[in-house]
C-alpha cells in the first residue's frame, strides 16, 4: 500500500491472515447477523455458552467503539501503519514515508467534502484499527465515486463485527456524499483466493451489496 498516494492505498485491505476456529467464526457470524436482524434470529446471540470463552479472549475485550479521526490519534495511527503496511507481501517494497504519511492524513482532518477517516477504539479510547476513504467526482463525468483508501484491524481485535463496523461507516459516508459507485478492494496479498480469510471477506463484502466485477495486476519495474 502507498500512503504517500492515497489513491493508490485504496486499495488495501486488511483484515489479517490468521486462522480462525469454526466456533468463532460461526460467534463472529452470529453476532453480525443478529446485528441485523435481532427478532428474526434470537439464537445468534447465543451460539457459544457464557463461560466457554478462552483466556485470551477474555483476557482482551474486543468490542471496540467508531468514530471519526482527530489529531490526538496520529501518532498511533503511524505507529501501526509504520509497522504493518511493510508486512504486505505486495507492498514490501515500498518505503514508508512517516513523515509523508503524517501530512497527508493531517490535512485531510477537515477534508470531509472529500474524504474521511475512521477509527476503532477500545474502552480507553486507544485506535486499534481504522479505515479511510475518498469520495471524488469521475473524470469522465459529474457522478460521485467512492473509493476505499485502507481497513485495518490489529490482530488481537480481528472480528466480523469490527470489520463490519468499518465497513458500514465507509458505505454511510459515501452514501451521503451522493456516490454513485462505491468501491471496495485487497492487493495487500495478506490472504490469497481460495483461503479462509479471502472467504470471510469476500461473505463481509456481498453481504453489504458488493460483488466482484475484475481483477487489478501489478507491475512492479526492475529499477
């Protein structure tokens, strides 16, 4: 992902690469459908027993609360892009520009017209995950189009629910901008096709009205 050109960085994301147990996906499922639709699928509340929980699942509470970005969260924002964006297989190359970085999305705090960023925060308002959009006019008409710059969640708070909750806010946000497309996309290379990972990601997506419409290929030069 290059931050230094968030038209480029759309096109991470990010939701980790770590094997998830049947029974928590079929948790994470139940809370996100239950999300929705509460009376029609009571049970979805319930798919685990209360005290079946592991140590570290209870060791960390992974709700997490959205809201737009303010510049207190910066510096924790770079940290975790500093820290992550190079683990992307198909964006090892790059050189993270910290201080690019920090420009860009520092200047954009009051850029709402155009693009917004949003941030998961734990109980003691810590970002541990975000995700940022543009919302532009096409160059080949006046139609709004929406474009996904980055989603990322830290690993130990990797749920359907918190993805989803990024996801939404994106679709909320370019809705009211008036966007006629809305776009959404991985080339980080953290799951490949056919993992479990890119199956769970692609159910978040048509699950919201997506659907998969082409493929983007990289070149990357020699020099």
């Amino acid at each position: 992902m290059v931050l230094a050109d968030l038209r480029a960085g759309r096109y991470l994301w990010h939701l980790g690469c770590e094997p998830l147990e049947p029974s928590t996906v079929l948790e994470y499922l139940g809370r996100l459908v239950h999300s929705v639709h509460p009376n029609r699928y009571p049970w979805t509340t319930r798919i685990r027993e209360p005290n079946s929980m592991s140590d570290t699942e209870a060791a960390v509470d992974k709700s997490l609360v959205i809201r737009t970005y303010q510049a207190k969260d910066l510096p924790r924002m770079l940290d975790i892009i500093m820290e992550y964006v190079p683990q992307l297989p198909n964006y090892a190359r790059m050189k993270m520009d910290r201080e690019r970085i920090e420009y860009v999305l520092r200047h954009n705090i009051d850029n709402a017209a155009a693009f917004c960023c949003w941030v998961l925060c734990d109980t003691h308002d810590v970002v541990q995950g975000g995700g940022a959009a543009w919302c532009v006019m096409s160059l080949l008409s006046k139609d709004m189009i929406a474009d996904d710059v980055f989603m990322f969640v830290l690993p130990e708070y990797r749920t359907l629910r918190n993805a989803n909750q990024l996801l939404v806010a994106y679709i909320e946000w370019a809705h009211a901008r008036g966007a006629k497309l809305i776009r959404a996309s991985h080339t980080g290379g953290s799951f490949p096709p056919g993992s479990k990972e890119y199956e769970l990601f692609d159910a978040l997506l048509r699950r919201q009205g997506f659907k998969s419409v082409g493929t983007i290929y990289h070149l990357e030069p020699e020099n």
